[in-house]
C-alpha cells in the first residue's frame, strides 16, 4: 500500500505550473520567476493544509536562494 505524501504531490502540481508557465522553448529548463512560484507554492500549501507554514517558508527560502543564482528564475531541477 502507498502513502499519500502531500508534499510530492505539491511538488508534482509546481512542476507542471512551471511547464505551464514558462516562457522557454517545449523541452526547455521550464523557468518561472521565483515571485509566481512562491505565490502558487504558498498558496496550494495553505490549501493542502498538511504542510506547515514553517515548512513552506523554509522551503521558499532554498528555493529562493538557488533562484537568485539564476536571474530570480526557479528551474524545475531546484525541487
């Protein structure tokens, strides 16, 4: 039997906003800038409600860093 794991399926719906979102070219690094990836993470999180605000804004502030080193733009391979 599989457990339910709310933060993989988050990470799931992030990663197909991404390849929503993205400006890049079909196959490309499917790059979001940080502000709308924090904006849909922090809300999909607080709608979840089995992921903790501590542990969103934890994970904000990683992916933030990474994204900086990237003109403020969140790739996919950051989570």
């Amino acid at each position: 039997t599989s457990c339910w794991n709310p933060l993989q399926s988050l990470l799931s719906s992030m990663k197909q906003a991404c390849e929503i979102l993205t400006r890049d070219p079909e196959g490309g690094a499917a790059r979001i800038p940080f502000e709308t990836f924090s904006f849909l993470y922090s809300y999909l999180a607080s709608i979840d409600g089995e992921i903790s605000e501590t542990e969103t804004t934890a994970f904000l502030h990683e992916i933030k860093e990474k994204a900086e080193k990237h003109s403020g733009m969140v790739l996919i391979r950051h989570f």
